[in-house]
C-alpha cells in the first residue's frame, strides 16, 4: 500500500519528571527534509530520532515537536534562585536603558522565569538510560500513528485516482473511433471542394489519393494512442503494487501521458477528438495534484 505524504501523529509519554507529548506532522515534498523541535535537554536524541525517522519516509516535510507537559505539583517543583535572578534583572536593567528602553517595559517575571535558573542551578530530568528508552519508545508509538494515516490517506487517494483512469481509457477509445474514420471525412470534403471548383477532372484521381496519404500521415496518432493506452496500463500497475513509494515513478508517467495527448491534440484536424484531448489533460491535471503527494 502506497502513502500520502501529508499525516500526522502523536503518542504521550507519561514519567516521574511529567508527561511528555510527541508530535509528527507532515507535508509534501519532493525529497526528505526533517525539522525536529527538542527542549534544550534533550538535544542529544536529535541524530537518533532522524534515523528512526528516516528509515520510514522517504520523502516529505517531516516536524516533529517533543514537548513537555510537567504534571507535577508546582510545590515540589524546584524553587528559582532569587539572588541569582536579581543579578540577571540588573544587567538586563543596564543593557534596556543603554539602548534606550524603559526596564519596566523590556523586563517581566515570566521573562526571566524562561532563563531557567533554579535553586540548584540544574535541571530537574534524569537524562538515564531508563528515561531514554521510554521517550523513544514513546515516539515510535508516534510514528506508528503517523504511518497509519499516512496508508489511510494513501487508500483516499487511490479511490479517487482509479476512475479517473477509467474514464481517460474511455476517452482513448472515442478518440480512436474518430481516427479510423478521418482519412475518409478528408476525401469526401477534398472531393467535394475540388468539384466545387471544377478542378476534380482537371486534377485527377492521382491528386487526390496524393493528398489523402499526405493527410492521412499528418494526423496519424496511431503511435501516440499506442503509448498512451501503455502509460494508463503501467499507472495502473503501480497503483496496484506493493511498493510503498511510487510518487516519483507515477510522476514520470503522468508527464509523458500529458506529452502524448499534447501531440494527439496538435495533429488533430478533427474537433471532437480535439475536446477528447482536452477532457484527458483535464482528468490528468486532476491526478497529478494527487500524486504530488504520494510518497
């Protein structure tokens, strides 16, 4: 089953030091491109959530958030230390009115809550083994989530991509009905023109069947509906694959089905199958907005 690239996915992570959310949320892309949003204490887990990452997606705007929700009284929290937030106030004080700020304004408490100075100067997680293993496994959690919706808008886009290609092949069809049957419309329309003009006699025959080859050549799309109906085929086998990436193989495909009604349309004498191509390049608008963004 092929994936969509836009998903998302979340797990909670519960622990002495408080619960933990984790966030995985993507967009598409043409390659792989991971933002990963840590606090400052666990910088260390970056590298290693991009592998576990990256062994899953292959392509995509990839974020991930890890944030911490501390569940914990706030009376066991530990306390900030006065002295050393009265120090920092003052030398902000100084550098506010240097640059012509009034310190009021520029400095509030929660300001320099966010400074992070506690009473014992650390912070607060036990970074051990034990609390390692339990956040990775909580992200896995996360992007089993994120995989999940990912088939399951991979499953959205196939159920809208299928009668599409149902009805280009109906197209290609019609059209090719209309093909058989140009060269012969030609003749009778060259006929009658020549005998309007009184120049069938002088011309001749040999004229006529001259300039009923050299239309029939031009407007040939026998080639061109051949590879057409080839490309619908293959598109159709990769829909039906199990290979889990098949966007930029599917986006090859669509681009030369799109050359091959071009050419169809260009070398058409024929009005209806002209608005026949048309009705094609409109249905395969509609299915390369979709595989822009499968994985």
């Amino acid at each position: 089953m092929f994936r969509s690239m836009t998903a998302y996915g979340k797990a909670y992570v519960p622990m002495d030091e408080g619960q933990f959310l984790i966030e995985i949320h993507s967009v598409n892309r043409k390659s792989l491109d991971i933002m990963i949003n840590l606090p400052k204490e666990l910088l260390m887990l970056d590298m290693e959530l991009r592998k576990l990452l990256a062994k899953e997606v292959k392509r995509g705007f990839i974020t991930v958030r890890v944030t911490r929700e501390d569940s914990r009284s706030l009376v066991n929290a530990p306390l900030p230390d006065y002295d050393a937030m009265k120090a920092l106030k003052e030398e902000w004080a100084t550098c506010a009115e240097k640059l012509g700020y009034c310190p009021k304004e520029a400095i509030s408490f929660s300001m320099l809550l966010d400074a992070g100075i506690t009473s014992n100067g650390v912070s607060d997680l036990k970074l051990d083994e034990t609390f390692q293993k339990q956040l990775k496994e909580g992200f896995r959690k996360a992007l089993t989530d994120f995989i999940a919706m990912r088939e399951k808008e991979g499953s959205s886009l196939l159920a809208d991509i299928a009668p599409r290609l149902d009805e280009i092949e109906k197209i290609i069809r019609a059209i090719e009905g209309r093909v058989d049957a140009a060269p012969e419309k030609f003749k009778e329309k060259l006929t009658k023109k020549l005998e309007e003009l009184n120049l069938l006699q002088e011309e001749g025959e040999e004229r006529l069947m001259r300039e009923l080859v050299l239309f029939a050549e031009k407007v040939d799309v026998t080639e061109e509906l051949t590879r057409l109906k080839s490309h619908v085929g293959q598109f159709r086998e990769l829909l039906a694959s199990k290979k889990r990436r098949v966007g930029r193989e599917l986006d090859f495909l669509i681009q030369e089905m799109n050359r091959e009604v071009n050419t169809i349309a260009a070398k058409s004498q024929d009005l209806e199958i002209t608005q026949a191509a048309l009705e094609i390049k409109t249905e395969q608008e509609k299915i390369r907005e979709q595989i822009q963004n499968i994985e």
